[in-house]
C-alpha cells in the first residue's frame, strides 16, 4: 500500500513525533510505502521515506495548518494513496493517532467564555470536529482512555471508533546489563557523588510539564538536603524564563537545563528521581520510559499514564487538585527514604518483565492496514 502520514512538525524528540516515526517504520517494514506530508522537518529522514515539506505560508498558525490541509488534499487528489493517517487533528484522514487532550474541553473549561469567539477557537474547533464528528470516517488511535469521554460528551462520537493502544515503550529504555558501569559513568561525568541526588525532568513543552513547580519544590527542600540535590531538564524548549525562575529562587547553581538529546537512557539510568509534575499530560511516556529503567517517579495525577506508577509501585502520585506544599512533601519523603527507593525500583524493575507496554506501534500498523478506505 501507499500510506501517507500528516504531521506539522516533525523534531527528534518530541514524543508525538517518536510514535510518528515508530508506526510509519514500522508499516514500512511490513513492505508498504510512506510518504509524508510535513511543514516542518528537523532531524534525519529515514531511508525510504518520501518526504514533503509542503511549500505554505502564514502569519498565524491556524491560517498556516489550514493551508496545508488544503495543499495536502490537493496533492492527494493527483496522487492517490490507500491511507490518509494523521498525528494532528485535520480534516481529510482515515486514521487519527490521538495524541492531544480534547480541545473542545480544556476551551470551555480552561479558558474565558469569550475565547470561543477568537479565529482561533473557531480554526481549531473545526479542525477537531472533522475528526470526531459522527459524520467523519476517521477511526482514531487512542493512546489514553481518559480523553475518550470528553470526546464522546463534546461531539457524540461513536464508541466503535476508538481503538485503545498499548503504550508504547522502546525496549532500549530497559535495564542493560551493564546498568552498574554505565550509572557509574554518568554520575562521574555530572561530578554527581556518592551522597549526591538527581532529579532529572524529561519533556518539550517546560511550561505544561512543570518545570516551574519542580524549581519550586527544588529551593523547598531543607538546606542540607537542597545542597545535595542537583536539577536536570531535558526538552526542546526556550529555557530563559525557568533559569531566571531558578536564580530568583536561589537554586541556579543546583539546575542545568538542556536540549533535546538522543542519549535519553543515560540520564534514566543515571538519575534517583524522575519528577513529572505536569499541568496537563494526556499519556506521558516518560513516566513508563523511567519505570522500565528501574527509576523511581513523581508525577501529577492528571498524566494520563500515572496509574501505572500506582500498578508497579514504583513512586508516588500528586493528587488533584495539584497543591506545592503537597509535591514538596512528597518529594522530601522520596530523597529522604533511600531505602524506599530502592523497594520502588525493585518493584518497577518487576513490572517492566511482565507489563504490556511494548507494543503500541505493532498493534497500531495492524489497524492502519485493516481499516477499510
């Protein structure tokens, strides 16, 4: 088959853009051919992939992902392919992956009443009804239950066209044998010691993954622990309002903040804690990521995926409504107590065996290839 994919933009290491690339290799292994439609491209294209950075221009992004749609569309019309497969909410396609929380909801729960008035309300709200009216013929991949009802509550979409996904966690992030050395290695290259603790936060997007309140919760702790603990970012992201959070906290020395990096399973190995503090998370993969590699978690209860956090008893959640002086004591428990760290190690190592987290882009392929065009 020809199966073309339609994403946005398309960077290393962003999470949507992972999956994208897993299932669309994943399909191509399977001997069918791949195109792609993208605005934005960064990073290696896969050998095989036809890849098109369609030519539009706009002052906004609304104005700019509707002509695209338009330009697509058009360019199907003269080259026909078998499925239409998108990992951005768009009119036109045969399979959505649904990656983002629904619009609709965070619009009338989230925001101002006369929001709903802006060009941008109406842009996006089009753009997701089209794929979640039951008038469209888009079968979405799933990868959170959560979100289903609010989709089902906004737009009456059929229950029959969610399709659950396992989630999707590259074996590479599980424990090596070598876990020892290359711990080892990592800390000496941080000058981390023995005493010393790492946070490490892992997420493009600082500002909805909760960068601000694990810097909070870093200058909370008690002086003697603080001076122990150093701070780890990891995103694609403008990085100048944290680090002045951090100065103006007093804890800059105590943070780096980097780029996206290939390099992920390091700095799980090489951590104690994985914080994940997030104000709206539909899955997050990273909490699972850090599990597999026996690295204990904190993350807020609205992450899509903190309930196997509770399943493997491998950290703690932070209930909703989020409170800082919860998550602050939260986190002085988890650096205070090593030995339950190591027993949440333990238990996520023994999760990670026998869990069912592997398989996303497998079972995701069988359902693109299946659905009826």
């Amino acid at each position: 088959m020809q199966l073309a994919f339609c994403l946005f933009k398309y960077f290393p290491f962003g999470g949507l853009q992972r999956d994208f690339l897993r299932i669309a290799e994943t399909c191509q292994a399977r001997g069918h051919a791949i195109r792609v439609y993208v605005l934005e491209w960064s990073g290696d294209v896969p050998a095989g992939f036809e890849l098109i950075r369609v030519p539009v221009k706009a002052w906004s992004n609304p104005r700019r992902y509707a002509k695209f749609v338009r330009w697509v569309q058009q360019d199907l019309r003269h080259r026909p392919a078998d499925r239409v497969i998108g990992f951005n909410k768009m009119p036109g396609l045969d399979l959505y992956y649904a990656a983002d929380p629904c619009y609709e909801e965070k619009a009338r729960t989230l925001r101002n009443p006369l929001y709903r008035l802006s060009g941008r309300y109406r842009h996006f709200s089009a753009f997701e009804r089209a794929v979640f009216a039951p008038s469209s013929r888009t079968e979405i991949l799933s990868i959170s239950a959560v979100q289903q009802p609010f989709f089902e509550k906004h737009y009456g979409t059929p229950a029959a066209r969610f399709h659950l996904l396992p989630p999707g966690i590259a074996r590479d992030r599980r424990v090596p044998a070598n876990a020892a050395e290359l711990r080892a290695d990592f800390r000496a290259e941080f000058g981390l010691g023995d005493e010393d603790l790492l946070l490490l936060q892992i997420g493009s997007g600082f500002k909805t993954k909760g960068l601000d309140r694990s810097l909070r919760a870093l200058a909370n702790l008690p002086e003697a622990l603080r001076q122990r603990t150093r701070l780890i970012a990891i995103g694609q992201d403008n990085p100048a309002f944290f680090q002045q959070q951090a100065r103006l906290l007093g804890v800059a020395e105590r943070v780096s903040i980097l780029p996206g990096r290939s390099d992920i399973p390091r700095f799980l190995l090489g951590a104690d804690l994985l914080v994940h503090p997030a104000y709206s998370e539909n899955t997050g993969t990273v909490l699972l990521e850090a599990l597999v590699a026996g690295l204990p978690v904190l993350a807020t209860a609205v992450c899509g995926y903190a309930h196997y956090i509770d399943e493997a008893e491998g950290g703690l959640v932070i209930p909703e409504p989020f409170a800082q002086a919860e998550m602050d004591r939260m986190l002085l428990r988890m650096l205070s107590d090593a030995e339950a760290r190591r027993r949440w190690q333990v238990n996520a190592l023994g999760f990670a065996d026998h869990a069912d987290i592997y398989d996303s882009a497998e079972r995701a392929a069988d359902l693109i290839l299946a659905t009826p065009t």
